[in-house]
C-alpha cells in the first residue's frame, strides 16, 4: 500500500489514567520494550508524518521528558485541563498555528494508550480517507461486545450515516456490532476549522472530538468510516488488567512474526520478547526465555531455557543456557552457562567456554579461552586459548579505584588463584593452584605460593576466648589429652 505522507498525527496523551492507580503516567507503562505511548509512535512513524504532536497533560514533566529522550522529533501541546477529546485536538491545532503551521492535506488523530496499533491501520486509514476524497474518515471496528461503545450507524446501501453514543442508541442500533474506536482522519484545513465550532452542551460540559464529524457532514462534506481488520488494535489499556492482556496479545504477535522468518520457540506462553529484539534464522529459543530492549541473537543459536537477556549481542551457533545478561556480547560459537552472569562490558570472542556460576564483568575474554566454573572476572583482558582455574577471583578493586588485570595468550592458570590488579600475566604462563598473584609474572614462568602453610596453636583459644570456636577447640583438646593418657 502506498499513501500520501500525512501532514500531521495528533496523540492524545493528557489522560489522568486513575483506574491505573499509578504515579506513573498511564502512557508510559511499558508493555514488550516500549512505553504505551512509544508503540503508538513507532506505529504513526511507518507513515511518516511531517509532523508528529503529543498531547499532554497530566504528568506532563514526566511525559515531556520522556519524548525528549525516545522521540526528540516530536512536538507536545498542553491540555491543561482536561475538557474532552475535541478539546484536546483544539490544543494540538493552536500549537501548530503558534509556529506558523497551516494545516492542509490529511491529519491523523489517535491515542496515547492504544499499543496493539499497527501501523499498516493508520496506513490504511489514510488511504482509505484519501480514496475517497472524506472530509473525515472514522475508523472502526467489529467487536465481540460493542456495550458502552459509539455505534456506526449505516444504511441500507451500507453507507455511513453517523455515530450514535451507546446511551442514545436505539434497540436495533444497540445490536450494531461496527463501533467507533475513536481515530480519525481528517482534512487538515477542516479540522482547523470545526475544533473552534465544538460545542460544550452536553452532559458533562466537553468538547468531545465525535460532534466533529455531524458538524463536518451537516456543513455538506463527504464522511465515512473505515474499518480495521482486527477489533483488538484499536483497544485502549485503563487498567492493570487490560494492560497484561495487551502485552500478552503483543508479545504472541512479536513471536509469531519471529516464527514466520524462521526462529523456533519450542514454548510461546512461556517465552516473552520486546519489540526491539532480532532474532536470526534458525535459532532455537528455549522456554522460560525473556528477550529484552536491543538484543539481537544470531542465525542459528541456542538460547534457554530459563535465560534473560538485555541489551545484549549473541553470535551465530552459539549456546547460551540459564544466563543473565546485561548489556554483553557473546560470541559465535561461545558456550555460556548453565547459571552464569554477564554484566555491561562483558565482550566473549568466539568459541568461549564460560560455565556454571561464573560472573563476568567489564572484561575481554579472548577466542577459545575458558572459564569453566565458580570464577569471578572483573575489569580483565584475557587472550586466546586461555585456561581459568576454578574458584579464581580477579580482584579488582582496592577500596578506591578499580585496576585491570590482563592475562596473556594461551596462559594456565590454577585453582584458587587471586589476581590481585594490576597485574599482568605473561602468554604461555602457569600460575599453581591457591596463588596470589600481586606481581607480574613473565611470559612462560610459573608463579607459585610464596609461602607454605603455617599453623599456629592455640590461636582460636587466645584470641576468641568464650566464642563456640574456642569452646569446640577446647573440647578436641581435652578428649586429645586423654587419649593421649589412656
């Protein structure tokens, strides 16, 4: 399909949201990766508008700043007080004309809180208000249960005649399954117009959007309705519940989309993706997965079960099981997990081992190297084809600054060993198991303890008179003491 770029998308966003009950701006809950309000951008954006305005109001500083950070094109009107839809469109309209905007060609309208819209709607909306040459194109809907809904009233020859409110319906209009979902398209120049002729007698005092079209079809103006082919895009989210219900819906339609280009999700209802993620050929993704912000996952990789990744890169064929990370980039054919933990700046070359409960931090670890278990890197270079000894902690922080350690290629190290940084071991280099390496140790040498093992007695019962290790110590000792005599 292709369509004119709209001259303008009008977002409502100034809703308190109360069923909410929330601090937070209803349109700013999150849903796959995106805020409510974000989806609905990224859907007009397909289109793109020469100008995109955000309605504001309630919790404007955290809205407005919010856009500044996800979509600094935009520009926001204030709705100061919250008198209706046709109101709020009013706003939107005099910021425009306050920067020397005059509106001509097809302007959108929609909502703030509506995240299952797609962006082909809006595109089809456009054109089929276009087409037809409308003054204003309603969008609407067939639903399951059209209660408390506007009714798009048609006649015989299935042409729209109007929009009757639920509460001013008759009993065969009732019947109408076809509602209205509150978006529109209209002609620009007309819109600037009827917003200043809305009327506020009504019940509760507002200007409501809606009156805009019996204004526009009394005047003479060609009106229709368009509608979309699923009901459940044009659902607005007012509560907790209705958001879960969106995010489950959204997030079935992201697998589903992912499936389709080939990915196998061995478990949808438990496998959960945002809307920024990527995800290559043939990977298979494990149940009990959670895909978060700008991951991508390379052709052909494994990942899960049970693993959550954000923002972070995975290569082609590699294995990740059992893992959080954060803000990582493993590499093609890296193994990593079961249990282990990446965190930011954790970058593994290829065909990287990283095993059970090992955590990985601001560090490079190079192609073939392996840290196998129970080991913390921390602020580290390691080369390639490496051996990490289990239980080793690189030790990088000395209560002020943190230092670096590097590890040279194809170097072994033991178990237990304490990289005290900075330091630097040379390639090809050995260290024995429980070292404490504080200096650098040469290329090919062998660090050792530096010192053997030395007991000292009676320490617990000198030093810790009175604690159950000296009780216990003093027990060993009596029973010692008449074996000895027996």
């Amino acid at each position: 399909m292709s369509v004119s770029r709209p001259a303008a998308v009008i977002v409502l966003a100034a809703g308190e949201g109360t069923r909410m009950k929330s601090r937070r701006p209803k349109v700013l809950h999150e849903i796959c990766g995106r805020s409510m309000l974000g989806h609905v951008l990224a859907a007009a954006s397909e289109s793109d508008p020469e100008r995109t305005v955000v309605v504001v109001g309630h919790g404007r500083d955290q809205v407005t700043q919010h856009l500044k950070d996800a979509a600094p094109g935009v520009t926001t009107a204030l709705q100061d007080r919250q008198n209706g839809t046709g109101h709020a469109v009013r706003m939107a309209v005099e910021e425009l004309r306050s920067q020397g905007v005059t509106l001509s060609g097809t302007v959108v309208l929609t909502y703030g809180d509506t995240p299952l819209l797609r962006g082909e709607t809006l595109a089809g909306l456009i054109d089929a208000h276009e087409s037809a040459g409308n003054a204003v194109t309603v969008l609407s809907a067939r639903v399951p249960d059209p209660a408390g809904y506007g009714r798009v009233v048609r006649d015989a020859a299935g042409a729209f005649t109007e929009i009757v409110e639920h509460a001013d319906a008759t009993p065969d209009q009732l019947a109408v399954d076809e509602i209205n979902s509150g978006m529109y398209a209209f002609d620009g120049a007309l819109l600037a117009d009827v917003v200043n002729r809305l009327s506020t007698d009504n019940a509760k005092g507002e200007e409501y959007i809606t009156d805009a079209v019996a204004i526009l079809r009394g005047d003479g103006h060609r009106v229709d309705a368009a509608l979309a082919r699923d009901w459940v895009e044009i659902q607005g989210v007012n509560d907790r519940v209705q958001l879960a219900e969106a995010r489950r819906l959204l997030n079935d339609r992201l697998l589903t989309a992912h499936m389709r280009e080939g990915v196998t999700v061995v478990d949808p209802a438990t496998t959960w993706v945002d809307a920024g993620v990527r995800i290559g050929r043939d990977a298979v993704i494990e149940p009990q997965t959670q895909l978060q912000g700008g991951t991508a996952i390379g052709e052909g990789a494994h990942v899960g079960p049970g693993a959550l990744l954000r923002d972070t890169v995975v290569g082609d064929d590699a294995v990740v099981r059992h893992v959080v990370a954060t803000e990582a980039e493993i590499g093609p054919g890296t193994t990593v997990g079961p249990y282990a933990y990446l965190r930011p700046g954790a970058v593994l070359g290829e065909r990287v081992k990283i095993g059970t409960f090992v955590e990985v931090k601001n560090s490079t670890i190079g192609e073939a190297t392996k840290v196998p278990h129970l080991t913390y890197v921390g602020d580290a270079d390691i080369g390639v084809g490496v051996n990490i000894g289990a239980s080793s902690v690189f030790v990088n922080y000395d209560g002020v600054t943190k230092s670096r350690t590097t590890i040279g290629d194809h170097a072994r190290t033991g178990s237990d060993n304490m990289f005290v940084a900075p330091v630097n071991v040379g390639d090809g280099a050995y260290t024995g198991a429980g070292t404490v390496v504080r200096e650098d140790v040469p290329p090919g040498a062998l660090a050792v303890p530096a010192v053997s093992q030395r007991n000292i007695d009676g320490w617990v019962e000198r030093k810790r008179p009175g604690t159950p290790a000296a009780e216990a110590a003093e027990r060993a000792s009596r029973g010692g003491q008449r074996r000895q005599g027996e």
